[in-house]
C-alpha cells in the first residue's frame, strides 16, 4: 500500500509564510541565507550602474534588499507573484517592477538586460543546461549573470539543514524532507560542471570559507562576465 500524493496547493500556501517568518527571526540559518545575498552583491557598491535588471525566480523579494548598485529598470519576475506583494524594496528604490514570467522561457529580447541575477533558483529547475542558455540569451553582451546556489547536498549544509531549518518546518507541518526532495532536483557538483563548461570568464566564490569545496561551504556564487557567446 502507498501513501496518498502530498497536496502541492496546501505546501505552496504554507511555505512562503513559513519561509519569510522563519529567515526573520534570529539564528544561523536565516542569518547565512541573508548573507549569500549579500556576498552576491559585494562586487558592485554604490557607483556601479547596470541600466536594465532581471532578476529570476525573485520568490518573496529578498534579494533586492541587499542591491546597492545604481540602475534604471530592475525587474522581479517569478510564475507566483503572491510572495512578491510583501516585497521590501531599498530606500529611494525607482525603476521596479514585477512581472509573470517563467525563469526557463523569458519572455524578452536577445541581449536586453545589462544584468541577471538568479539568487537560489537553478537547483529547483529541471534542465538546467537549457535554462543556462536562455538566461545566457537575454543578456547583454558586456552583462552579467549573478547565480546564487545553495551546496546541497555538500556536508555542511546538510549539517546545516539538520540543526537548522528542517525541524522549524516540520513544526508548522510541512513534509521538509519531502519537499525539499522535491525541490532540489539539481545537486550543487552538477551545476557547476554545467557553468563551467558554457561559460569561461568566471568569478567564482564557494562561501563562506573560500575554499573550492562543496562539502565545506554552504554557497556558491558565481558572476559571469560578457552575455557575447562564451560556450564551448
């Protein structure tokens, strides 16, 4: 006898307010999540200026808190816009907007936006060879293309995992293990084959110890420079 298939709608309603009610409140967990956004976005201060911003999969909006780079049109897209209304958005923040869109089949022109960001986004997506290339195409050819990945299934994140979010979750009754399965359809070892082979100038960073590993991190970020074909 097996089980009855979880209900996806019940798990999509509770996990954006578990998720922003958990990354909140005080502890380590939330304290690292915030801080890969934050890593992502160290190269760019206050006098660096991209004039056209995607960010995909932009879930509940946290990413562009930690934004300090001028620019002027930022668009947030994700499938579900509900998580977004919430969205807190950097003082004085003009040029933003949120749109519908599926991360895997954009619906913009060649060569549009100056910068991309994807901040925890490819591990959920299946193909994520194909979708390199789509958020390859949309960029420009002096652009770049920030990714955010968690280190799954590396050591210390499922050490992370084990001491940190997974309980919380279950506590307000969500299957963690099951729809994290779920969820993290692409381990970190693979994308990053996947980067490295289309992509060639590469500023990569494994956080928060700097050491090229994924079972000693939780992180993984990486910019890629120049949307002009690099693929091999």
């Amino acid at each position: 006898m097996i089980r009855e298939e979880p209900s996806f709608a019940e798990y999509k309603r509770r996990w954006p307010d578990a998720y922003r009610a958990f990354h909140e409140r005080p502890g380590l967990a939330g304290y690292f999540l915030k801080k890969s956004h934050e890593w992502a976005e160290r190269p760019f201060g206050s006098a660096a200026h991209f004039a056209r911003v995607l960010e995909v999969g932009a879930g509940n909006g946290m990413h562009i808190q930690f934004v300090r780079h001028g620019f002027d049109e930022y668009v947030m897209t994700d499938l579900d816009l509900e998580p977004l209304k919430g969205a807190k958005l950097p003082p004085g923040a003009r040029g933003v907007r949120v749109e519908a869109a599926d991360a895997t089949s954009l619906p913009y022109p060649d060569g549009h936006f100056d910068r991309v960001i994807a901040a925890h986004v490819l591990e959920h997506l299946v193909d994520p060879h194909v979708v390199l290339r789509e958020w390859h195409r949309v960029l420009s050819p002096r652009g770049i293309l920030t990714i955010v990945l968690p280190c799954d299934p590396g050591v210390a994140w499922r050490i992370g995992r084990a001491v940190g979010s997974r309980q919380r979750f279950i506590d307000v009754g969500i299957d963690y293990d099951y729809w994290m399965s779920r969820e993290h359809v692409n381990p970190i070892n693979n994308l990053v084959a996947f980067i490295r082979y289309y992509f060639r100038d590469l500023e990569e960073h494994w956080l928060p110890f700097h050491v090229p590993s994924m079972d000693v991190n939780l992180f993984y970020v990486v910019h890629v420079r120049g949307g002009a074909p690099g693929a091999r």
